[in-house]
C-alpha cells in the first residue's frame, strides 16, 4: 500500500513530544512484527496437517498398491485428505484475519501521521511472511487436488 501523500499537521517543538512520537511510531512496527509471528504459527500448524495428511494418504495408498490394505474400488483414505483440507482452511482463514488486521493497523498509522501525532518515518513494508503462506496455500491446494483427481504435480 503507498502512503498518503498529503501533508501532515507539524508536531509542537517539544522534546517530550517527539520522544512520545517515535515510542509510538516504533510500537506500530512491534504490532506488525507480532502479526507476523502470528501468522507464521499458523503456517506451522497448517504446515504439519497438510503434510501429516498427505503422508496418511500416500502410505496407504502405497499399502492398497501392495495389497496389504483393502479398500473399495475408488475410495480414497478420507482422514489424510480430510486434514489436508483442515489445514488449507486453517490456512486461508489465517491470511484473511493478517490482511484484515494489516489493513487496519496501516489505517490507524496513517490516520495519526495525518494528524501529526507520529511522523512517519519508518517504512512500513509488506509481509515476507503472508507471500510465503500464499505459496503454501497454493501447494495445499494442489495437493488436494492430485489426492482428490489423481492429477497435478503430486499424483
């Protein structure tokens, strides 16, 4: 998201002030930094049941190929695919809360520079962390699909 342009109120020549400004300033990017951590215990957890369920789902459909298991024709073993998509829906819901929760912290932000309270300095840049849980949403997402059709990079 870009800045706004528009100029900001002066702040009073006061020391105390411009030490307030900055405390203020800096506990805004403590905020984003802590939604980052959120998010990435999210992508743990949805992490180990995509895998955790991919894995019950290869072995038995490795045990079916070696007759060691028997399951009626066309079935799929539902507990892998079923945390599988446990975990791409933990997953989205994930996302949606840190983009909901960034959109209203940068408006905060900039509703205080706007009035002078903080400069606005520091960058306020976007997340490494919510690009990577889109890329692993979207290998969720093909897993499921090669699990469920039998196509894609995972069949």
């Amino acid at each position: 998201m870009t800045e706004d342009t528009t100029t900001p109120k002066p702040p009073p020549p006061n020391s105390s002030f411009e030490l307030a400004s900055k405390n203020t300033s800096l506990s805004f990017q403590r905020t984003r930094l802590s939604a980052d951590r959120t998010l990435m215990s999210v992508i743990r957890t949805s992490l180990s049941l995509i895998s955790f369920g991919f894995t019950i789902f290869k072995l038995a459909q490795s045990l079916v190929d070696q007759k060691i298991l028997k399951l009626r024709e066309g079935s799929i073993p539902h507990f892998g695919v079923a945390l599988v998509l446990l975990g791409i829906l933990m997953l989205a819901i994930g996302i949606i809360y840190h983009i909901q929760f960034m959109v209203g912290l940068r408006i905060s932000r900039k509703e205080m520079i706007n009035e002078g309270l903080i400069r606005g300095r520091n960058p306020f840049p976007g997340s490494f962390i919510l690009a990577t849980a889109f890329i692993l949403l979207l290998l969720g997402i093909a897993a499921i699909i090669s699990m469920v059709f039998g196509i894609g990079p995972f069949a």
